[in-house]
C-alpha cells in the first residue's frame, strides 16, 4: 500500500493511497457507479483499465477510512492536446455524506503527486460549468483555470463542460474575492465593470477585453428539479455565453456564490499572467 500525501495528513480519519490491488480497483469501479447512480454497464469503469491506465503514465487514487474502506477515487491518464502533453483527470468520487470533508482536495493532490512523479507538470479535467460547489472548487480552492469550452462532450444531453488547466507547479491565476462582486445579477448575462453607481455594467455584447463577470444560479439542482424548462432553456443561453467568452480568448479563473447568484470571474489570458 502506497500512501501519497503529506506527513501532516497521515493520521487522520481518511488517507489516500495508489490503488494497487485488483480488490482496490474492483471496489473503485462499485463506489464510481454508486456515486453517479449508473445502472447500464456502459457508464460503468473497468477495473483492469484502471490497472494499465496505473501502469502507463495514469493515475488510479482511493481514500480509506479507519475501516479500510473506499470512500472516494480518482482517475486520469495522459493525454496532449497536439501542442502539450498533460495528466487528464477523467473522474474523482466521493461517497455521499462525505462530501466537504476535503477529501475531493486531498484526491486532487494524489493525482497532483502522480502527475509529477510521471514527469507530468500540467493536469486538466472537465466540469459541468453550471455546478457552481464544483467550478469554486476548481477555480478558487485549487488555482487551476478554465481554458477552454466543449458542448456536449460526450455526445450527449446535458454534457457541456469546461475544460479546467492546473499548474503543478506554482502560477495559479488571478482572484477575485466575493466582496468585489456585485449583490445580484440576471441569470445568463454577461457584465462588465463600469462608472455606475454599482460599478458594473450589464453588456452582453459590449465587451472591451478587460474583466467581465458571468451571473449563473446558485443552485441549479433545484432549478432543474422544480423548473427544467428554465434549467434547459438558462443552459443554452449559458452555452452561447461560454462559447463567445472562450472564442474571444477569455479565461474562467474564478466562481463565488452571492445569495442565489453566482459569478464567474473571466480575465483574458496571455503568457505573461502565467509567470
């Protein structure tokens, strides 16, 4: 058993390891599946591509309690997107009543010191950008950035993500802390800071290069429990926003909640902000 984390973390309630053993990974692929609540086999991971994906440059995490047994996993593999190689965070689970024990941080830093051990300075996964608890996580509590924009990714309904890009080694983006951000904002438009008694304009298609903000709800699960026409028909306005911000070469560095509103913070990325 390899432990993978820092020495103030051994000892506590969880520990995360490499999953080594076919058992580890078997259980892997039963906690992937539960967590998601996939009944068809297709949605399912097997357990002896995790064990090559291990042994090739990947990554295949658990976390243990006291008891040993598996409460959250992660996976990624190498990839490159023509112009860098990278490590590609596929999946990280934790079980339910779990979550907001750091335990989705802690499996994230395993990755990170796999990646590295690999030789691997950069990682990148995809999020769904309308899960604000997840974009915050990503952008705010890891430092990684949003780079990119790929509707339907899988092929499927409800499938847009963003495509996050994390720094393994220092250079974490620009923040915006919640206090700079305005008190409420409609749902889908895009803002601009301006001379205003607010200090911020609402202009979706006035954009001059500088910072702009986009408003989302805070929590789109109740939206589209209670009114997913509206989830639907936000989720295509969001698309078409996310689609031109990307294009005009902006990036997603940070997302906070302010009451039923939350705020993607988009800054227009070069080389330098990097260094």
């Amino acid at each position: 058993m390899t432990i993978i984390e820092p020495a103030e973390q051994v000892g506590s309630d969880y520990r995360v390891i490499s999953l080594e053993t076919a058992e580890q990974r078997r259980d892997a692929a039963e906690l992937y599946r539960s967590v998601f609540g996939y009944a068809h086999p297709a949605y399912g991971v097997n357990p002896r591509l995790l064990a090559g994906i291990a042994a090739n440059g990947g990554s295949v995490v658990g976390a243990l309690d006291r008891d040993d047994r598996l409460v959250g996993f992660a996976y990624g593999f190498l990839g490159t997107d023509g112009k860098q190689t990278f490590h590609y965070s596929q999946a990280a689970v934790v079980a339910p009543g779990l979550q907001g024990h750091g335990l989705g941080r802690r499996l994230k830093q395993a990755q990170r010191a796999v990646a590295l051990s690999w030789g691997t300075t950069v990682m990148r996964w995809a999020y769904d950008p309308l899960l604000i608890r997840n974009a915050h996580f990503n952008l705010d509590v890891l430092g990684a950035r949003g780079v990119d924009f790929k509707p339907d990714l899988y092929d499927e309904r409800d499938t847009d993500r963003i495509v996050v890009e994390w720094d393994l080694t220092g250079g974490d983006p620009r923040r915006t802390e919640r206090a700079d951000l305005p008190d409420a904002g409609v749902w889908g438009e895009v803002i601009r800071p301006g001379i205003t008694s607010t200090g911020f304009i609402t202009n979706s298609s006035d954009i001059d290069g500088g910072r702009v903000l986009l408003a989302l709800p805070s929590d789109i699960a109740t939206l589209r429990r209670e009114r997913p026409d509206r989830a639907a028909e936000l989720a295509a306005i969001v698309r078409d926003r996310l689609t031109g911000l990307f294009a005009d070469g902006y990036h997603a560095v940070s997302c906070h909640s302010v009451g039923e509103t939350a705020f993607y913070v988009f800054d227009i990325w070069s080389q330098a902000d990097a260094r």
